[in-house]
C-alpha cells in the first residue's frame, strides 16, 4: 500500500485485561467465559530506524500463544468441553496449561521425545497428562476422536486465529501504518490471525514468513537462495505440513510479501547482535531479525516494519 501515514484510534473495553481490551473486533463469546492472564500489551522496542521489535516473549507464559490460547479455550468453555487434548513442540502445550488450570479443564498433550527439557517442565501441571510420541499430529488426533475430547489444535480450528488478530491491533494503535512485518512461522496460524486484525482495519502491511533452512516448506517457496540444513535451532519450527498451506501462501502474494529461509549461522549471528542491544529472546525471534537483514542484503526497499519476537528462551 503506498500510504506514508497512517492514524487510527480502537474502541476498546477498558475495564477488560488481554485480549479481551478488544472485545469489539473479536468474534462474541458471552462475557462469563472470557479467560484471561493478563496476556496481549506486549512491549515494542525500538531497535533501529524504522524497525520495532514487538516482544511477545514478554506475554506471561512466554509467547505470542498465550493470545490464541486466550481465545480457543474460552471458546472451549463456552461450548462445554472439559477435556482438551494438544499437539504441540512446546510453546503451546506451556500456553494451554496454564489456560487450562485457570478454567478448571483437563489437558492431554502429545509431545515429541525430543522436547526440551526446561520446556517440559514447564508443561507439567496437575490438570495436565503429557504423552511423548514420535507422531505426536496424528496421536493426538486420533485420541481426541476416540474419547471425544476437544483438539485444541489451532490449525484446524475455526476460531484458531483469533485471539491473533490483537497483535495487528495494538501495533496500529501504538505505531500507526506499518509497511513490512516478519515472523517466525511454523503452521501459520498466527500469520492467519494477524492478517485477519489488519484487513478488519482496512491494510495489509507485506508479511514475511521466516524459517529455518532445516524446516522450511512456506519460505522456500518464496526463498532460493539458502543451503539446506538437518540442525535446526529455531525449534518451535517444526511443522512440515500445515492445513493452512494455500492460505498462507495466498495471504503472503496478496499483501506483495515474501518468505525468508535462516541458515543457523545467521540465527546465532542475529542473536549475538540482540544480546549487544539487552534483548534475550528465543532463537526464533533471532531468526526473524535475520531474516530482515537479509532482505536488505538481497536489495528489499522496506519501510516502517515491525519485527516479532514470538517467544522467550528456555
């Protein structure tokens, strides 16, 4: 879009917390079931010209999955599911069970053996029953089907995306029109979300996907112009497939956006320089600064962009 300004003031629900300040851009949910842990708000740091890190390691469990967690689970109890299963590398599993102690549910989570240690710990919980599973997708799929319990699994929820769109909502609040926006993205449900809260504001800056050159099947499609790698750093990216494929892709042309493949070396180059500026963050929020340098290098004109860094380190 070629606007150089941009100014826009939100309704917004003072008296509510997280997500939920914006309740009138969000799909209703009768008010009794809006959960909350203070989530949403997060910092944005100016890092350079022109470029804003939003700190959504700063969210209180420690990633931007507290804003989709806020919302699904919500919606969970209001349609009256007590028993909830997830699938997930880490960062969601953490979200959900802490969701899931607040509202009194059971959590079930399918995680790879390969979890982190400090990750798993912070999972654990009275309310939750953790399985380790070399197929942790397709096992969580199929005990969700055959208990009847609900699959939290936001890529294939309607409302999976939802609590995202407030991330799109405060960066227009706090910095106006904004031209160019990377993230780290595994299945692109948050990309979906954020999308989603800028066009109900009427733009859509370029999205940037980021991923790593060992998991990379969004970016490389945009991205040739890396080595493939089997280490990968950045391991809250791991999804190989994603329900959401084509809409993503379509999401990422429409805005005139761009994917970006990080080999290891600059995640680790990118997060020395974060280091240096006080900012410690996850090896995924390195990744998508990477990735802003290297648009540059390879001659991208951007403007004003904002920067996620989408969850702390464990």
């Amino acid at each position: 879009m070629a606007k150089s300004k941009f100014s826009i003031k939100l309704s917004k629900e003072e008296g509510r917390k997280g997500i939920w300040r914006f309740w009138a851009y969000l799909t209703p949910l009768q008010e009794q079931f809006s959960l909350s842990l203070g989530e949403g708000n997060t910092p944005e740091v100016i890092f350079e010209d022109k470029l804003i890190l939003k700190r959504e390691d700063k969210n209180p469990t420690g990633s931007l999955k507290d804003r989709g967690m806020a919302y699904l689970i919500s919606w969970a109890c209001q349609n009256g599911f007590k028993n909830l299963v997830l699938s997930s590398s880490g960062n969601a599993a953490i979200s959900a069970a802490a969701f899931c102690d607040l509202a009194k549910l059971n959590l079930f989570v399918f995680v790879s053996p390969s979890i982190e240690k400090k990750k798993m710990e912070k999972i654990a919980g009275n309310r939750v029953k953790i399985f380790k599973s070399s197929r942790p997708v397709s096992d969580a799929t199929k005990f969700a089907q055959e208990n009847k319990y609900f699959n939290l699994r936001p890529s294939i929820n309607r409302f999976g995306s939802e609590g995202y769109q407030t991330i799109a909502f405060e960066i227009a609040e706090s910095q106006g029109f904004i031209e160019d926006l990377f993230l780290p993205v595994s299945s692109g449900v948050a990309l979906k979300g954020i999308a989603e809260g800028f066009k109900k504001l009427g733009f859509l800056p370029r999205f940037h996907l980021c991923q790593p050159a060992a998991v990379c099947p969004l970016a490389s499609i945009f991205d040739h112009n890396f080595v493939p790698e089997k280490k990968n750093l950045a391991k809250s990216l791991v999804a190989r497939y994603t329900p959401l494929r084509q809409e993503i892709i379509n999401l990422i042309k429409e805005s005139s956006g761009s994917g970006w493949v990080i080999n290891n070396q600059a995640i680790l180059e990118a997060e020395k320089i974060l280091a240096k500026n006080l900012v410690t963050t996850s090896y995924e929020g390195a990744l998508a600064l990477a990735a802003v340098f290297k648009a540059r290098e390879q001659g991208l004109k951007l403007g004003k962009t904002v920067c996620l860094l989408t969850g702390t380190r464990y």
